[in-house]
C-alpha cells in the first residue's frame, strides 16, 4: 500500500514510538524508509541582542550535533531489525520544523508520514505549538501518528 514512508523523529518517547511504527510498516510493506530530524534554529534567532554571534553558533551546532545523534541511533535501530533506509538531517534558522518536514515529504515523494505525539497541556501546545497538529492541517498525504509517553 505505500511505498516512500517518511518518520519525523526527535529525542521524546513519542517520536521513538513513530520510529517503531514505521519500521514495522516499511517491512511489513516492502516500503523505502526516511528517517528525518528536524532541528529548529529559530530559537537562537530571536536572541540577537542577548546572545553573541559565537553563542548562537556554538547553540546552533550542539542543537545539530544532538539531532545527528538521534537519527544515527534510529538508523542503527532500524538497521538491526533489517530495514534499509535514508537518514536526512533537516535544519532551517528561519522555518519551523513542521515547515522543514512538510518540504521534506514533498521532495522525497513520499506516500506517508509517520510522527510522534505526546500528551500535552493546552497551555503547552497554545504556547509552544505542535508540529504534528501542524502538519495534520497542511499535508496532502496520509499522516500515521504513534503516542507513547510523555513529551
């Protein structure tokens, strides 16, 4: 049924949980898998004016290097229960990484997103928002969401 499956990850449970769910799709399926983490530099942005050039530099490069951890644990976890796939480390200073996905499914041609949810607060999600409920309202293609645990 689908081919491309595309797993946003991070380091929560939830998005861990993503993972499993889309492994056992793209075997079950025969499906490619893409393994993709999102880092959001945006952060670091709006502190002109506090932080320094080389502050937001050394903030913008631990913020890659952790999401580089994660996708390469996903791969390794991925790997080890036989299921190829592509690893793509996304990074925008300006979009959300709900944006950073959405271009990534088009680019890639994939048929289905797989993303993390956890249980928030209305409060946390009206203040921080969500990339999944984001991506729910904007994408073209079918969206699997995977709970578990919290954050």
């Amino acid at each position: 049924m689908y081919q491309h499956i595309l797993v946003g990850i991070d380091s929560r449970p939830a998005a861990q949980r993503a993972l499993e769910v889309a492994v056992d799709l793209a075997k079950s399926q025969g499906a490619t898998l893409e393994v993709t983490y999102a880092v959001d530099e945006a952060l670091m942005r709006q502190a002109r004016g506090v932080a320094t050039d080389d502050m937001r530099a050394s903030f913008n490069a631990a913020l890659e290097q952790e999401g580089q951890s994660v996708l390469d644990h996903a791969v390794a976890r991925a790997r080890a229960l036989g299921i190829e796939q592509q690893a793509r480390l996304l990074v925008s200073a300006s979009q959300h990484p709900a944006e950073q996905l959405a271009e990534a499914v088009k680019a890639s041609g994939a048929d289905l997103l797989v993303v993390g949810a956890a249980t928030t607060s209305g409060l946390t999600r009206f203040l921080l928002g969500s990339v999944t409920d984001r991506l729910a309202r904007d994408l073209p293609i079918s969206m699997l969401i995977g709970r578990g645990g919290e954050g």
